[in-house]
C-alpha cells in the first residue's frame, strides 16, 4: 500500500513544491510596496499579469492538493476493500468486479490529471526559475498522460467481455463415443455431481475444467461446463489414475470453482491489460506522466492475485479429496506425478515436429511418438533426482494456480515416500481403449498441429524433391515387422532396434521409425520386402538377419511368432 501511495502522490507533491517554489520567487522579485508605487506612477510593471500569473500557480498548487487527496482515498480504499475481503470467496466475487472499473476510472482520471499538473508545472518551474521552457519535453509528458488515460479506459471494455479459452482439440458425442461418456458419468454420479456439458480430447498433456466458452474444437462455440482430456496422457494412465483425474476435475464442477475462475478471469485480464497498455512501447518523456499509474495497478494486481491464489490452492485441496473419494490417494499421487513429468516432453515433440516439417518428413501420429519419448531409461541418481523434482513442481492450468505435489499429497494424507519412478516410467495397462477410434482422433489432431505450424511459420514445409531414402525405410519395415510380430510391442526390442539400427545406416530416424512401428498394419509385410531383397548378396542378408535377430532376442524371450518369421527368412534367403 505504501509503494503505491508513494507512486501516486509522487507527482501532486512535485506540482505542489513548483508552485510554492515559484510563489516564493515572485514574492522576492516583486513587493508589495513596489508594485503600489508602480500603479501608481503608472510603471511599466502589468499588475494584471502579475496577478493572472499568481492566479495559475494557485491554480496548480490547489490541483496538486486535490490530485493528492484524491490518490490517497484511491490507494486506501482499494486496499482496505481487498484486506476486508481477504481470501472469502464469496466477497470477493461481489466486491472486486464492480470495484474495478471503478479504480481504472478514477485511475485514468489521475493520469491525465497528474499528466496537467506535470506538464504545467515543469513550464511555470522552467519559465521562473531558470527562464527557459523545454516545448518538446514538456509535450511529450502531456502527450504520454493523454495516451495512457485513454489506454487504461480502453482496458476497462474488456472487463464485460465473457472469457473465451482456445483449445485446439476434438469434441466427443455422447452418441459417438459412449464408453467415456459412461466412464465420466460414473464418477459424477459418485459425487453427486453433474457431468459436464462437452468433453474434448486433444493431445496436449494436461486435464482440466472450465465453464469458459470454448472454441477450437469444431465450428460451433462450446458453452457451459467442459472436461479436456488429454489423449497422449490416456495411453500412459490406467483407469484407476484417470478416475482419480476425472473425479478432481469434476470436483471444481460441484464446488462451483471453475464458475468462480471464470468470472473473475476478465477482471485479471482488464487489469493485465491496463498495465501491458501503459508498459508498452512508450519510452521517455511518453512514459513519466504513466509511471505512477503503472505501478499503482501492478501493486493492485499482485495484492488480487495474492487473494484469488489462496482460494484456488485451497479448492485444489478439496478438489484432490473428491478425486481419491473415487479412487485412492495412491491414484491421485500417481497421475499427478505422470503429468509433472511427462508434460515437458509436449515441448520436445513440438519442436522436433517442426524440424521434421522443415525438413519435408510428416509425422501420422504425434500422441505416439509422446508416449514413444516418455519410455526412457534413468539411471538410480537420475531417479531420486526426478522424484524430488516432482514432489517439488506444481501442475501448470489455464485459469488457475496448483500447490506442490508433496503439499497434495499429505493433504489427501498419502505419504509420498510411496512413489516410485519406476513404476512412473513402467508403461501397462493404458485407459486409452475408453475413446473409441482413438488413433484416427490422433491422425486428425496431428494433421492440425502441423496446420498451426505452417500458418504461424514455425515450419516451411518444402517442395517435395521425389526422392526418399529407400534403404532406411526397407530397414523399418524390416526392424518394425519383427518388433510387432508377436503382437507386443516391447519397449527393449525397440531400443535395440533404434540402436543397431544407427549404426548400420547414418540416416536412420527414430522418430521415423516409430512411425512404422506405430501403423504396423499398414506397413508392407516383411516377408514379401524379404523377397524383393533376394537379389543382395549374402552378406548383406546375414547383416540384415543378424539385426532381425537381435531385436527378437532383446528382451529375453524369443517368441514363437519371432522364430517362425526368422526361419521364413532363412528359406526366403537360402541362409544357412
């Protein structure tokens, strides 16, 4: 409160010293008794423009009083409403939305008040005091004053406008797709809550729910309550983690949490707006009469978002002890750790996808080259790293603020000494059978991922040259056939497949890779690729075979299904 005070009153007091500087100057300049004698005598003196000039210095030492006053009742009042209300839900909701307009208001009056006062001020100041006026300086202060009190009205419109969330993704029809709509209606009865208007899928790695109006999803605006699910998540979670996600999400839908966010997100976007308006852009002598301003609503913000921050990591709270009502707190402390850890890697993927686009390769299905990159190794050190990390991270929302996951978790009373990465990282039954047609909603998301990244030119995706690299992609068919023989797709047999495969050719690609083994039952069967490679010399079949070999031997248990494709190489090849 103190620092905003002093930022608005900074400007009225510098008015306030001028003018008394100035009317103490005129007063040594000029007595009484000689301006009497040169009335009368008729002097050159101009008693009346002596007198209009006192006239206006009174004038800007009364503003500069007012400004004053005027800032203080401001500042006081805002900040007494905002410690009244503290973190109680439901004063804010009825004192802070009208309240802000209002400050940005009287704000904006302020600024151009202070913004004449400045400007008048530093003429009276240069024109007595050093005899020179600054026009350009002095210009540019009022113009910056006038331009930020009509920057911060501007913000206010804002304020009124209903929150919209963008979220590329993809609708699920209950008709279309009953088995999630069951699932998720399952748990809402549990809770007795109601389940939510719209689900949508998309493929970035987070869960949650908003009753924002939702576009991205289709032509058509979503209204009222909307669950997002995030597909690449889906195949890393089983359905007893995904209970427990659905059951906290839909708790913010019975606790009214996400009607609250929603409502108040335009008075944090007209108040962002105001202070992204005046720090934008102007520098100089265009900034000083802004500055105050500036700081005043960057303090009124920290202190609102102070309050809001509370209620949201307290409705957190209550949220994670719906979801394990449904589940347990070891399925909570699970999916929780999953996305904290495997949410950075959405990053990784994007930025490889685009060097991909760039380089004129098309990824089918970036939901399974995700869970692909979530499947890696840790040494011991690694993990007790990852897990102090996690227990340390908060979960990123789009509307809200998450508490640490170790504060979570004791507050749904798991001890999180349980965790362990190991089986984090151990990927087994997957909940992903729950959307129906699954990987063509992938195929589709993915095709629009690479859309945005064209028309927002991250990527160039260049004209097709008609030449592919034929011996790597013979190796993938060859190395994926053999990974998906036996029906599993076994995550050492891929490694090695990826491994081996590097050396035998500088342009193997695991991304491209995955992608074969990802859609094995479109790829080209492996033994008739084996026929049309009988021409190769027998070296280079007892390679290829060798290779074969290795990644069915992998994992230590040499399938049936593998043997049997071995020995038809073997015959295909006349190898002894």
């Amino acid at each position: 409160m103190l620092k905003s005070l002093i930022a608005l009153t900074i400007i009225p007091i510098i008015g306030f010293m001028i003018s008394i500087g100035v009317l103490n100057n005129l007063a040594e300049d000029i007595s009484i008794s000689e301006l009497v004698e040169n009335v009368t005598y008729n002097c050159e003196i101009d008693y009346q423009a002596v007198c209009s000039s006192f006239d206006n210095i009174i004038l800007l030492k009364s503003a500069s009083i007012y400004s004053g006053l005027a800032s203080f009742f401001i500042v006081f009042s805002y900040f007494l409403i905002a410690r009244i209300s503290g973190s109680n839900r439901n004063l804010i909701s009825k004192l802070f939305p009208p309240l802000i307009p209002i400050v940005l208001c009287m704000i904006s009056a302020q600024v151009l008040t202070q913004g004449v006062i400045i400007t008048f001020g530093a003429y009276l100041g240069e024109s007595f005091l050093i005899g020179r006026v600054h026009f350009i300086l002095i210009g540019a202060i009022g113009l910056g004053a006038g331009i930020g009190a009509l920057q911060i009205i501007g913000s206010i419109f804002s304020l009124s406008k209903k929150l919209v969330h963008t979220q590329q993704g993809h609708l699920l029809l209950s008709e279309e797709h009953p088995k999630i709509w069951d699932f998720v209606k399952n748990i809402a009865n549990k809770i007795d809550s109601k389940p939510p208007n719209n689900i949508i899928v998309g493929l970035e790695p987070t869960f949650y729910a908003t009753a924002a109006d939702v576009v991205g999803c289709g032509d058509a605006k979503l209204k009222g309550e909307t669950l997002y699910l995030s597909l690449p998540l889906m195949r890393l979670f089983n359905r007893s983690e995904l209970t427990a996600v659905v059951g906290h999400e839909l708790g913010h839908f019975s606790a009214k949490d996400t009607a609250f966010s929603t409502k108040f997100a335009p008075v944090y976007r007209g108040l962002g707006n105001s202070i992204n308006a005046l720090s934008s852009a102007n520098e100089g002598a265009l900034s000083l009469a802004k500055l105050p301003a500036l700081l005043v609503l960057a303090s009124m913000y920290e202190s609102f978002e102070k309050n809001v921050a509370s209620i949201s990591r307290e409705r957190e709270f209550e949220a994670d002890k719906v979801g394990v009502s449904v589940s347990s707190g070891k399925d909570l402390a699970y999916s929780l750790s999953k996305v904290i850890l495997f949410s950075p890697l959405w990053n990784n993927v994007r930025i490889d996808n685009i060097k991909r686009l760039n380089a004129g390769k098309i990824s089918e299905n970036l939901s399974l080259i995700f869970k692909d990159k979530s499947a890696y190794n840790l040494s011991k050190q690694q993990l007790d790293e990852q897990k102090e990390n996690i227990l340390a991270s908060s979960i990123s929302h789009p509307t809200d603020t998450h508490p640490i996951l170790i504060e979570r978790l004791k507050n749904v009373g798991f001890n999180s000494e349980e965790i362990s990465i190991e089986n984090i990282l151990k990927q087994g039954d997957s909940c992903s059978d729950l959307v129906d047609n699954i990987e063509q909603i992938e195929k589709d998301l993915t095709l629009l991922e690479h859309r945005m990244m064209v028309e927002s030119g991250y990527a160039v995706v260049p004209e097709d040259s008609g030449e592919t690299d034929t011996l790597a992609n013979t190796l993938y068919i060859m190395a994926a056939g053999m990974v998906g023989v036996d029906g599993k797709l076994e995550q050492e047999e891929i490694a090695v497949a990826e491994q081996i495969g590097a050396q035998l050719i500088d342009t193997f690609d695991p991304t491209d890779f995955r992608e074969y083994v990802n859609n094995l039952d479109v790829i080209p069967n492996i033994l008739e690729v084996a026929k049309e490679l009988s021409s190769l010399d027998e070296d280079a079949k007892k390679l290829i075979y060798s290779y074969l070999e290795d990644i069915a031997n992998a994992d230590g248990d040499l399938a049936v299904e593998e043997l049997n494709l071995l020995n038809q190489l073997k015959r295909i090849w006349s190898l002894n």
